[in-house]
C-alpha cells in the first residue's frame, strides 16, 4: 500500500499532521485544528446547562467527547 503525499495532509489547514487525532467517525486531524473546532463548537453553547456537542469537520458527526480524550492517530504519526 503506497501513500499519497496529500493522505499526510490535515483536511482542515492542509499541512501535515501534527499530532492527529482520531473523530468517533473515524476522521483525523490535527490537534490544533481539532481544539479550534471544539472551541467554535463550545462558543455556540447558550447555557451552562447545556453539555457542548461537537462536530467532525469533514462529515458532521456529533460527539460529546473532546478533543482531549480522543485517540491519537498513531499509525499517522509512523509515516
């Protein structure tokens, strides 16, 4: 299996992975560009009541679980 230069970029600033992790969906990004979307998605949060939910950039899958505990891509960190 040979891999494309671009399967090494983060769909979101499309730079190389820096420290990837995984969405339950099973997308990566970066970690930085993962806390700016959890961050846009805590903002949006009205009450303290409310528990933030957070969105995979690239197919919208909602999660409750932030970007902290989500796995590290390890196998994308190898390459």
């Amino acid at each position: 299996m040979s891999t494309n230069e671009t399967d090494l970029n983060c769909p979101v600033c499309l730079n190389i992975f820096v420290m990837p992790r995984i969405y339950s969906c099973g997308h990566s990004v970066c970690e930085e560009c993962m806390y700016k979307c959890d961050k846009e998605n805590e903002e949006s949060v009205v009450s303290n009541f409310d528990t933030p939910v957070y969105k995979c950039p690239i197919c919208r899958i909602k999660s409750i679980v932030p970007y902290i505990d989500r796995p590290l891509n390890r196998r994308l960190m190898t390459i």
